[in-house]
C-alpha cells in the first residue's frame, strides 16, 4: 500500500517538522504543516545570524557520543539521515557548503534566510500546505486535532500526525512547551523541561560587571568533574556564556541541581605547563602595571587578567603560586540561565514513550520529532543534525504505519 491518498499533519513549522513533511510530500501523501507563529522556522532563522552550522565532519563514534546519555537512541537517526546527507540535502537546494577549520560544516552564505527560502519553496512544490497562527491545543474527546486559529477552533482528523513543537528555549521564536500539558493527559511520559547550551551564573564583583563584560576568553580550557573543553567563552555581567561554557551547561546544570552550586576550573593559558608559565613570570614585573605585566610576560588578556582578582584574598606575587591560579581560576557557578535565554532544551517525551519509528506508544499514529525528545547536546552542528535526523526518522515511521495498516 502506498500512501498517496493519504492525509498527514505535521504540527509545527521547524527543521524537523519541515523535514518530515518534505519526505512524506515525495511519497505522495497530502501534508499540512502547522505552525503557530505567522511565519515557519524562526528558531532556525535566529541560530543562523552568527553562521549557520548544519552540522559536523567529525567521525562517527565520536559524533555520537555528543548525545551523551541518549546516544544509542540518536545513533539510528544519523544511520538514517548522516551529516554527509545533510550536507548534500543543503547543496541540493542550492546551499554551497565549506567545512571550518574547527571541523564544523556551514552554507557559504553563512545565513539561515537563502536555505529557508529555498525549502519552503521546494515545499511548496511539493504541494505542502503551511498553515500559520494555527496552534496546536491537544485533541477532542472523539481523538481530533484541535487548533486554535484566527477563525475559531478548528478540528482535524488526519491518517496520521507528526508532533515537530520543539523544546521551550527561546519562547518568543514560537517553541514555549505549551504540548507538554496534553501529552501528559494523554498518558505520554515526558520529562520535565530544563535549558541546554546555556549560559552559568557566577557572582563577579562590580569592577568584572563594568569593565570586563561583553569581552572574549579565547584559547581557555573549562573543567568540570573530570570533564575538561577547551574553547572560547564570554564574560557577561551574569556570569558566563559561549561554546566552552554551553559544551559543559549539562554537568553544570545537573551539578547546581544537586548541590547548589558547581566549581567550575578556568585554565587561562592551557598551551603553556605551570613551570614554563612561572619561568615567563620569574623576572617580576618591574615598572610595568600588574595588568601590561601579566599581558607581557603571561600572555593573558586584559579580561583574563581581571578574573584572577575575583579569587578571595591578595594576589598572589611569586611566579610559582601566580602561575598555579593562571593554570587552574576556581570560579562557583551559582545557577544557570533559564529556558527563555538557553539556546536548546534538555528534557522532553521519553524516548521509550515512543518506538524506534518515534510513534507515541500511547498515541497510535502520533510521531514525535525534533527537540521534543528528551535529547541534548552541544553547539557545533551536533543540535541541528539530530533534529533533521529524527525528522526523516518520523516520516520513515509514518509510511511504514500507514502501509501496514
């Protein structure tokens, strides 16, 4: 059986929502998407404004094990849709794609807008129907799709259902975890909501607050545990933000959780031992500043410099003991950002509320995509693959669902 004549919602317009409805359109089935914000794939349109990054070359063990905790049940979903099928899925809609020198795959163009364009176009060829400032609101007694729209409350009764409503980080892009109400009704188990890939909060004094925020820590190392990521971070007037800080945010955020607070270890200068760091220190610092100084002969920016006062007591003058606090900076982190400044979401449908076809075990028929699982993991490409990924994953479901019945 094929499913050409059959009729599928997809319910919110992001990339794997948009994903699973590009697949089920090339099987022929009819494919409405909903998306409750008047225009489709704003988050993807945010993420793209410092470089789109569709994804990473890295090989595939270690790709996998961004996943963390869920890796084995991401590892089909990149079987299905790889980062080497994603890139030609990029190429193909006339995206031109270079890998950076850190391994990560980006457009040429750098911007999520001409990719966007060009999917909704291909979608439209498709004969996909979007339909916006539709908001999906659970279902009526009788099992029908509620939507609340500018016309009223509109009930649909597809062959089958695609739930792409992401997580609930940045919630004025249309993501705010209003789904998670109704699935739970339903009986789906979900876990509860928490930011990823967010920024930490550590009480800097005010001199870090005026001077220092908004400024780089390039070249650093961050270690948490036994886990260290070596990287770049901001200083902002909260605490800490940036690609070290938000590959680390899920020991943080489950430390803070535990304990209240988590120790978070800055090593300034990871390129250089402690004894040849102190060596470089050893001749004083004469009439020079204590900042020129530590720029001079230490190598560290003028923010760098500023963070090694925020530890209590005098700084410390000999080159040994300097060099130890520029090697290993203990800075408490006192909380983290909230959902509405995360960049993702960690938490969501269990994934064994659901098959490895990703369709609701309590829900016959309704498919589950994107960051609505219960998946996390880092910037760096890892986040956009995985929800493509288990967007073709959901359609593969919905087509084998439909023929076997």
């Amino acid at each position: 059986m094929t499913i050409a004549a059959k009729t599928i919602h997809i319910v919110g317009a992001g990339p794997a929502g948009l994903m699973a409805a590009e697949r089920l359109a090339q099987a022929g089935a009819q494919v409405t998407v909903h998306e409750r914000m008047p225009s489709p794939g704003r988050k993807l349109l945010m993420a793209g404004r410092g470089g789109l990054n569709l994804t990473h070359s890295e090989d595939q063990a270690a790709f996998e094990g961004r996943y963390g905790g869920a890796a084995a049940a991401v590892s089909p979903w990149l079987d299905a849709f790889s980062p080497d099928e994603l890139t030609a899925w990029a190429e193909g809609l006339g995206q031109a794609t270079f890998t950076g020198s850190s391994g990560r795959v980006f457009p040429r163009a750098m911007k999520a807008s001409p990719l966007l364009r060009a999917w909704l176009a291909r979608l439209d060829g498709l004969g996909v129907q979007l339909r916006t400032r539709s908001r999906w609101t659970g279902w009526s007694a009788d099992g029908a799709l509620r939507f609340d729209t500018p016309d009223g409350e509109r009930l649909e009764r597809p062959d089958a259902v695609v739930l792409a409503l992401g997580g609930a980080s940045w919630p004025k892009l249309g993501a705010d975890g209003a789904w998670v109400e109704p699935l739970a009704a339903a009986g789906v188990a979900v876990v509860p909501l928490r930011p990823s890939n967010m920024g930490v909060n550590i009480d800097w004094s005010e001199v870090v607050r005026a001077r220092v925020a908004g400024q780089p820590l390039k070249g650093v190392a961050l270690t948490v545990g036994d886990r260290t990521v070596r990287g770049e971070a901001v200083v902002t007037t909260y605490g800490l933000e940036g690609g070290a800080v938000y590959t680390l945010s899920a020991a943080l955020r489950e430390a803070v959780a535990a304990e209240g607070s988590a120790l978070l270890t800055v090593d300034l200068r990871p390129d250089l031992s402690v004894e040849a760091l102190a060596a470089r220190l050893q001749a004083g610092r004469g009439k020079d500043s204590m900042a020129s100084w530590l720029r001079k002969a230490g190598g560290l920016s003028a923010p760098a410099a500023a963070l090694l006062r925020e530890v209590p007591g005098e700084m410390p003058t000999g080159p040994d003991k300097l060099a130890r606090r520029i090697k290993a900076l203990r800075l408490t982190v006192t909380g983290v950002q909230g959902l509405a400044r995360a960049i993702s979401t960690a938490g969501g449908v269990r994934l064994d509320a659901t098959g490895p076809d990703l369709m609701l075990t309590a829900r016959p028929g309704v498919f589950v995509a994107g960051e609505m699982l219960d998946w996390e993991a880092p910037t760096g490409g890892y986040l956009l693959q995985a929800s493509l990924a288990s967007g073709v994953v959901a359609a593969m479901g919905v087509e084998a669902w439909l023929a076997a019945g």
